[in-house]
C-alpha cells in the first residue's frame, strides 16, 4: 500500500485526533488479565531468578582446583554436605571438599563450579574428576534473566499467557490495565427492525449491531446496544449526545444518507467535529469518522460485510488508540 493512500491518509488523520492512552487504569487479579493492556510498564520488583542456582545435579566445588584435572591426574574431593530445592542456604566447603546438590538448588557466590553427576566417578563420600571445569559452570546466577527494575513489560501491551506467567513470578496477585472503552452501537434507519423481529417485505433485519458488538469485544472493548435509530435527526442527535456522557466510543452503522441529507455527516458535525467523510475506496463512501469531547465516532456502511471491514480499519485500532497500544494501520485490498 501505497504511503500516500487514501485509505492510510485517512487512518492517520483520524487516529491522530484520538487521545492515546485515554482509559483510566483499573487492578485486576493477574489470573484474568490475560488479553487486557498494560497500563503502565512494569518494572521487576526484584531479580529474575532471585538467587544463583544449579541448573543441573551433582557437585559443587571450587574452580581453582579442577584446573589440574586429567585423565592422567583425576583431582578427588570428599562429599561434605547437600543442598536441595527449597534449601534457604548452600553449606559453606573448603579446599578439596565438594557439595552434593539437585537441580534448582540455592548456590553461593565466587569463583565455583558445578561438576555434572556422569562427569563425576563416586566411592563413598569422595568423588573425582578427569578435566577442568570453567567458573560457573552450569549455574544460573541471580538476575541473568531480568534485573531489579528493569522493564519487564512495556506499557501498552496486550497481555499473553507468556506475561501472565511473568507477572505470577514475580509475585504479584494483581496487575493495572487500561479500563475497557465503553462502546456504544447504533444502527441506523427506518427500514431496520430488531433481528429477532417478525420479518415484514422492505424491512431490513439488524445483523450489524450483535456483530458489531462481537467485533468490538474482541478488539478489547465493552460493547454496549444504544438501539435502533429511526431517520429523524433531531432524536438521532439528542440521543448520541446522551450516550457521550457515558460511552468511550460511539459506532453507527447505515444511515449515511437519508433524504439527499448527509444525515450521519451532519449528526457527527453536531455533536462534535467531522474528520472523515468518506473515503475514496471502492465501498469507502460510507466510511465517516469524527470526534466528540475526546471521544471517537465511527459510522460504517449499513451493509454488513462492508459494516465490519470499516470497523476493522477504523473502530479497532481507535479502541487500541484510548486502551494505549501500539496501533498497527491495517491494510485493506479493496482500496482505490
């Protein structure tokens, strides 16, 4: 796509006029934050892992002393203690002595060594080496994952099962994410009746607004139905208005003209200012966008396939625009 567009022309002038990062922050438990947006980044409240620790079983010794180790002149230490997992703390060794540990266990600093168990030939409590060892062999030591706060997630994220499982690492039981925009569906016109509606010639079911709620769920939002608007515009206005004191976002779809009137190009311009009138794509006429108090408005053709492909482009990523995110423009192949 071209980076003259029409299309991500319009994007931009309408994303831009969206306040980023609008909602206001709200906890969660961590276990239902997977897919909401991190608020804020989140640093490390302490070093990943939080202590040097054996990544495989065997002997803990000091380094200095495998250097000499051959086939021809195996080095021998005595087995002086154990640490395991959930140990608080490895016993201290001296010179030609050796600790026995299992994977996971606590390990101290300085210049030590972890001898794998088939790397080792045990009689009793001694065992013995061929080689060297190099210094901190085979153990994990504390922070070399993430350090104390440093950026751990950055804000604006959607959360995965991945940083679910970071967060709970960490500790913590709770999380800020971005509130999720209230938005509020109209659908527009006389000629539209409730979809579970007995059907009467000339009317038109309503497939657009419980798709469009689907839609708007799963771009993050709380969708929430305003109804079924009739082609009067003073009611249409009085009720949009009504709606913005509450609602995040408003999406309308159909009633682009009404009369020969620009009716949804004249509601949006009423209610707040008019940013997008159409755009001059194969089915983009329809596409009117404006803003209301810092609040999005997105009018989508009343068709319905053409109703969710014009939500895709503009609803979805003016979602993401207030909850934060990184908006990413989304191409459309029907363009020009």
């Amino acid at each position: 796509m071209s980076e003259n567009s029409p299309l991500l022309e319009a994007q931009d002038l309408f994303l831009n006029a969206i306040p980023a990062r609008q909602m206001p922050a709200e906890q969660v438990t961590t276990d239902k934050a997977w897919q909401r947006t991190l608020h804020a980044e989140l640093l490390a409240p302490e070093d990943s892992p939080p202590y040097h620790r054996a990544i495989v079983e065997g002997f803990l010794v000091n380094t200095a002393e495998t250097r000499s180790a051959s086939e021809e002149t195996p080095v021998s230490f005595k087995v002086v203690g154990s640490v395991a997992p959930g140990d608080t703390k490895c016993p201290r060794f001296g010179a030609g002595e050796a600790i026995e540990l299992q994977t996971g266990s606590i390990l101290p600093d300085g210049d030590v060594s972890i001898v794998r168990m088939w790397e080792a030939k045990r009689n009793g409590d001694n065992v013995s080496i061929s080689r060297p060892f190099p210094p901190r062999f085979f153990i994990e030591n504390q922070g070399c994952d993430i350090e104390k706060n440093a950026t751990v997630i950055s804000a604006g994220t959607v959360l995965t099962p991945q940083h679910i499982g970071t967060i709970a690492s960490f500790g913590q039981s709770d999380i800020a994410v971005a509130r999720q925009p209230r938005v509020t569906v109209f659908a527009s016109g006389d000629e539209v009746i409730p979809y579970t509606a007995p059907f009467k010639p000339g009317m038109i079911r309503d497939c657009n607004s419980p798709m469009l709620e689907a839609a708007i769920s799963a771009a993050g939002g709380q969708p929430t139905l305003g109804g079924i608007m009739g082609d009067n515009f003073d009611n249409f206005v009085a009720a949009v208005k009504n709606t913005l004191e509450q609602a995040d976002m408003i999406v309308i779809s159909g009633g682009t003209a009404v009369g020969g009137r620009d009716f949804i190009s004249d509601l949006i311009s009423e209610v707040g200012d008019l940013l997008i009138d159409g755009v001059p794509m194969r089915s983009g006429r329809p596409l009117i966008m404006g803003i209301a108090n810092g609040k999005p408005i997105v009018a989508v053709a009343g068709h319905p396939p053409e109703a969710l492909r014009g939500f895709q482009l503009f609803g979805a990523p003016a979602i993401a625009k207030l909850m934060g995110q990184t908006v990413a423009l989304a191409e459309d192949e029907k363009q020009g």
